[in-house]
C-alpha cells in the first residue's frame, strides 16, 4: 500500500505541477468566479499549486524509498492538497475533483499501513 501511495503521490504532485505551470502561463484557459470567497489572482493560485505539486512529488519519492516520517509527511502534505484542490474548485472543476480523489486514496494507503 505504501508504494501505491508513493505512486499517487508522484501522480498528483504531476498533475499539482501542470496545473500551477497552466495558471501561471496561461491563465485566459480557467474559469473565472467574480464573487468567490478565496478568490486569489489566478497566478497566485498557479504558484501556490506548483509549491504543492512539488512538494506532494517529492514527498512521493521518500514514501516510495520506505522512510517511516515520508509516511507522516505525505498524509500531512496530501492533506494540503486536499484543501488547496477543493479551494480551486471554481477555476477547474473536473480536474479539482481528480485530484481530491487521488489524495484521499493517498491519505487512506498511507494511514492503514502496518509494520509487518
């Protein structure tokens, strides 16, 4: 399960990449909500989802290389990304919801692991 996570976890921070990289490049392709309550500039929201990315792909790398505070780590960083996908919901909603998905299987792999 661990290595599943670790898997996802690489999977979604790509997708938290691309995502950060196409608001930051090209910010004409998102929908835009004039009256949402976190509105950011769409920029902004690119940065923030390139940090996490990053962070959730190389968080990723350590799960996969078996270290026990990765594990931690990953659960805390996932569940950032969780928050950060659900606040980003009205610029792109399917692909919001995709991610907030695969971090909570990520969440679940990570905290039903069992020394064996």
């Amino acid at each position: 399960m661990v290595l599943f996570a670790g898997v996802l976890m690489l999977v979604t921070g790509l997708l938290e990449l691309f995502r950060g990289i196409m608001a930051v490049a090209r910010d004409d392709i998102f929908v835009t909500t004039p009256n949402y309550v976190f509105k950011f500039d769409l920029t902004s929201w690119g940065w923030i989802h390139v940090v996490v990315g990053a962070l959730v792909a190389l968080t990723g790398l350590f799960v996969i290389r078996g270290l026990a505070w990765a594990r931690i780590a990953g659960v805390v960083i996932a569940s950032v990304s969780v928050v950060d996908s659900f606040l980003a919901i009205p610029y792109y909603p399917l692909w919001s919801v995709v991610v907030i998905a695969l971090d909570v299987f990520i969440i679940w792999a990570l905290c039903t692991y069992r020394e064996a």
